[in-house]
C-alpha cells in the first residue's frame, strides 16, 4: 500500500487531487497536512473525511517537528502547499517567501532524512515569465515577474538541487491556469462566476487581452498522477490544455453562460508585473501517453453549473476578509 503526504490539500487542487486518487485506487493511504490559511477550506473534503484511508492534519510546512513526525510514516510527498496568488504577493511577499522556498526546504530534508521513494513539487507556468511568440520548453530559462512567481520559481529548483545533490527522486510539474470546482474565489474563473452569479461587477485588469492557457483541474489531476507514477527522476514536465484564451474572452464566456449582459465589465488599472502571456509547450508530459480529456467549453459550463448548484460553498467565503480585500484591491464596492 502507498502511503502519501499531501501538502496543502485542503486547497483548489490539492483537495480535487486527493479527491482523484482516492477514487482511483483502493490501495493508498493519505495525510493531508494542511495549515488551513484563508484558502485552505475543509469543506473541499467534506464528502471524503470519514474515508478510513484519509487523515488531516492541521499544521504548517515550516514546522520542522511536525514535518519529521509525519515523513517517516509515508513513501510519497506531493507539496501543493503555497502561497498562491499572484495580487496577494505583491502586498505582501515575505509570506511567499517563508512558505513557498523555506517551507519547501523542510519538506525536502525530511524527505531526505527518510529516504522517500517520491517527491513531486507543484510547481507553475508562471516561473517562465512572459512569451509574446511561441511556446515555453522544460529547458527554457525561468524568468519570474512577481513575487510570487519567484518563490516557486526558487523552490522548483531547489528540489532540483537535491536531486542532482542528494540524488532525491523529485519530478517536478509545471501547470498552466487551473479552473474547476472548490477554487477560492479570488481567481479570475471562479471570481467572475461567482460574481457573475450576483451580478456584481467583474474587475478586467487592463485591456483585458493577457493570454492563458486553460486546463481544467480534473485533467491536471490525472496529468499530476501520470507524472508522478511515470515521470523520470529529476525532470520537469510542463501541463497543458492548449486552451489559450485572453481575460475578456473568458469574461464574455461567463457572462453568456450566467445569462448576464457586458454592463457587469469594469476594467481596472492593470496590476503590477502582469504577464501578458502564457504558453505551453506539452509534447514531453504526452510523451508519457497523457493528454486532456476535457472540452474547454464542456468544463467551463460545468464549472458555472457547480457554482450555481454550491452557494453554500462560496458565499462564506465572500465576506468578511474577502470583502475588505476586493474593496481594498479592485477600489469598488460589492
């Protein structure tokens, strides 16, 4: 039986992952370690809590101690555990750094200390910066534009460093835009329906022409796990859906799908270090028989589905911090 540290799996898609690999095979076991900041949500996990094969615990990746005391226990590590968004780096980037590269080198040296047989850190498209023409390579030099993006930037290769170093079996994922059900609603995607669904403003940085690429949670699970089981030591593998779409776009999307108008479009001044594109190349992840199984449009109407079917969900979380947040950032009201 594999027995698996999950870290920051009370998050978007750390909490969709664990959810993917419970359903996928009877023979695991799952400690998720969680710190539970504001994105961190139990209520992701609720319909899998009381599954014999899972266990939370609450606590943070910079605790040394409590690290080591769950390490020994598991073969597998996956680190999903960061600070995540980009518009909170720029305010606030020592939170970033603490937990995206101190918080990784924890996690690596007792993974070390216990000779464990996996370790996948999470990492991101946005370590690359911005590419006007073409597509980013595994092998491309890494030029990050926020803080945030330089903390897992720094992190990706530090775990790198201790595979060439320590010989670590590391495999490390570079995802593009993820959206899907059980994301906090302070990304575009699920910011917008959500506001959409309340016919609140939606806040375009810009022109609204920066470029994603979209790749629906559920395919980036399943592309995690065919990293991690098949993946060579030490390399990177980009994740991609090919779903390149620019911010208004997806904004004209979500309104047609919430049967709203344009009127909700309000275009804000655009946010400090803003890529303006992002882009994949995926052939070496394909290589390992992997590739998306969604329809963008298919998933992104569910995604609007299981919103409008979960206001339990994400109208608690739309206030109190949320709002003094949206209101400090975006300058309007909700």
């Amino acid at each position: 039986m594999q027995k698996y540290l999950i870290t920051g799996g009370a998050g978007f898609i750390g909490s969709n992952f664990i959810r993917y690999m419970l359903s996928k095979s009877d023979d695991i076991t799952i400690i998720n370690l969680d710190k539970l900041t504001y994105a961190g949500n139990l209520d992701n996990l609720k319909d899998i809590e009381s599954d014999d094969r899972y266990r939370f615990v609450k606590g943070d990746i910079c605790d040394s101690g409590l690290v080591n005391s769950l390490m020994k226990d598991v073969s597998v590590v996956v680190n999903f555990a960061a600070e995540s968004h980009v518009d909170r780096s720029i305010g606030t980037p020592d939170e970033f750094i603490q937990t995206d590269i101190f918080g990784c080198f924890i996690l690596l040296e007792a993974a070390r200390k216990y000779g464990i047989e996996r370790f996948m850190q999470i990492s991101t498209d946005e370590v690359y910066g911005s590419i006007d023409n073409g597509l980013f390579k595994e092998t491309d030099a890494l030029m990050p534009s926020s803080p945030y993006s330089a903390s897992k930037a720094g992190a990706d290769r530090l775990v790198y460093s201790y595979y060439i170093t320590y010989q670590m079996p590391v495999v490390i994922p570079r995802s593009s835009n993820n959206f899907g059900p059980y994301q906090y609603p302070e990304k575009l995607i699920s910011l917008f329906i959500t506001n959409a669904l309340d016919k609140i403003s939606l806040p375009v940085y810009g022109d609204g022409k920066n470029v994603r690429d979209w790749l629906y949670v559920q395919d980036n699970c399943e592309a995690l796990d065919c990293i991690l089981h098949h993946g060579k030591d030490g390399e990177v593998y980009n994740v991609g859906a090919g779903n390149e779409k620019d911010n208004l776009e997806i904004t004209q999307l979500i309104i047609d799908a919430t049967g709203n108008t344009e009127n909700l479009i309000t275009f804000v001044e655009d946010r400090k270090g803003h890529d303006r594109r992002y882009a994949l190349d995926v052939s070496k992840i394909r290589s390992l028989g992997w590739e998306p199984r969604h329809d963008f449009h298919s998933a992104l109407n569910e995604t609007v589905d299981w919103y409008r079917d979960n206001r339990w969900w994400w109208e608690k979380l739309k206030s109190g911090e949320y709002l003094e947040y949206y209101r400090h950032h975006y300058k309007r009201d909700l």
